[in-house]
C-alpha cells in the first residue's frame, strides 16, 4: 500500500500537484478518500483507482496492472501459511432450515463484519428475480454496510456469475447487471466483477465474512429452492478465501464486462 501510495503521489506531481478537492472533484469521491490513497492508508478499489488516474492523466494500462499486483499481494498476506502437519478442523456448522432464515442469518453476520465481505453469486436469475423480503432485506444490507464503512480499510467485493448464451446475458440479467452499477457507482468499498456462465445450471456460492464464519448455499431443482449452512473459524474459510482471491483476479469488472456488452 504504502508503495502504490508513493507512486501515486510521483503522479500527482508529474500532474502539476493540483489540490486535494481539484482531484476529489475530477475523480468525483471525497478529499478524504483522496488523502486516504495518496498517503497509503487504504487501497482504493479499481474503479476508483481507475477514476484518480484518469483525474491525474495516468496511464490506465500501467496503473491497473499495478493496482492488480498490489491487491495480489494484500491477498496473499491475508491468507495464513499452510499446516505443517494434518489438523482436525473442530467447528459448529449451523445448517438453515428454510431460504429465509439463511438470509436472515447471513444478515445479521454481514452486519457484524469488521473488515471484508467476499461474496459470489452464481445463479441463472439475477438477485431481483427472487421476491422473499428476507432476500431483498439480505441484498440491501450488503449495500448499506459498505455505504457505512466508505471512509474506512475495509471492502465487500462481489463476484457476480452471469449465464451467458454466445457470450450474451439473458436480458433480465444485463437490466440488473446495468441497475447494479449504478447502485454502487458512489461505493468506493464496494466492487464487483464477472465471470462468465455457460452452464444451464447454477453452482454453490459463498460468503466470506472477515476470517470469522463462512456461509455456503446450494440451489436445489426447483427455481426458489435453496439450502446452505455456515461455518464458524479461520480453518475453514481459509481455502475458500484463497480461490476466492485467485478468481478475483482474473475476471473483468462489472464495469469492462457491461462496456464490453455494450459494442
């Protein structure tokens, strides 16, 4: 971080050293998250970091494959070092009994989050297709904790996994794909990006929260059915975490992915 802040800072002078609230308002995020950045004291997301280059007149192609090694890196070090011996994983694991009361438990935990959320979502309907209030009560909470911890070291990242046919999203699924952008246009703790889906089936999907408990879901043979349970403990998050990360880094933003659909 502190490396990345210094290279931004070269840049900013290289950019005639303009002012905190110039930069801010070019980039359209507040000073304090401008300050933030310059002096290393978080990683900006890449959609803001796109934004401060393009305030700046960086060069977009050098800045994201720096920003994607530097968040490679933060990544890495999150993750503990593998066991030097077998280990047997002691942990409650809570199992959910209906859809709503695992979104309402999962609810309750992303509120009690201190520092990252990692999400997936993998599923043949976009979040909106599914009426429940214990859903939509779930998908807003997401939202509003990042709307609460903006000024803050802390993220939720989001990957989003879009059925395709010939490399196009039903179009339910591009509407909300657009909808969401815009919702978390001014989220600079949120971000989500794209993997491609070309199965006709849906996968299992995770949510990571902190080190401290993760929840796996699992979507059944009819379109509302869904089941899952939860884990408490770093042993068990560990691995999911770290394929969670790799992934991360391969796929598109949400905003490439829709600029890409929009040729």
């Amino acid at each position: 971080m502190q490396r990345f802040a210094a290279e931004l800072r070269r840049l900013r002078i290289s950019a005639g050293d303009p002012q905190l609230k110039t930069i801010a308002a070019r980039a359209q995020c507040s000073q304090a998250t401008v300050s933030e950045a310059l002096n290393g004291h978080r990683l900006p997301s890449e959609t803001l970091t796109h934004r401060l280059i393009t305030a700046l007149g960086g060069d977009w192609g050098w800045w994201k494959e720096f920003w994607r090694v530097v968040r490679t890196e933060l990544d890495d070090l999150k993750h503990p070092p593998p066991p030097t011996q077998s280990q047997t994983l002691q942990a409650d694991m809570v199992c959910y009994a209906d859809p709503p009361a695992l979104y309402r438990a999962a609810a309750d935990r992303v509120r009690a989050a201190r520092h990252e959320i990692r999400l997936t979502y993998v599923r043949q309907h976009p979040p909106d297709h599914w009426v429940s209030s214990e859903v939509t009560a779930y998908y807003e909470t997401v939202l509003q904790w990042a709307r609460e911890h903006a000024d803050e070291s802390t993220s939720v990242r989001r990957i989003i996994g879009v059925p395709e046919r010939d490399g196009v999203p039903p179009p339910p699924y591009l509407a909300w794909l657009h909808r969401h952008q815009a919702e978390i246009k001014e989220l600079y703790t949120y971000e989500a990006r794209v993997m491609p889906w070309s199965s006709p089936c849906a996968w299992h999907n995770t949510a990571l929260l902190d080190d401290s408990v993760t929840f796996l879901t699992f979507s059944g043979a009819g379109s509302q059915q869904l089941t899952g349970f939860s884990i408490e403990g770093p042993v068990f998050l560990a691995p999911f975490a770290s394929i969670f990360d790799r992934a991360w880094g391969a796929l598109q933003t949400l905003d490439d992915y829709l600029a890409a659909q929009g040729r």
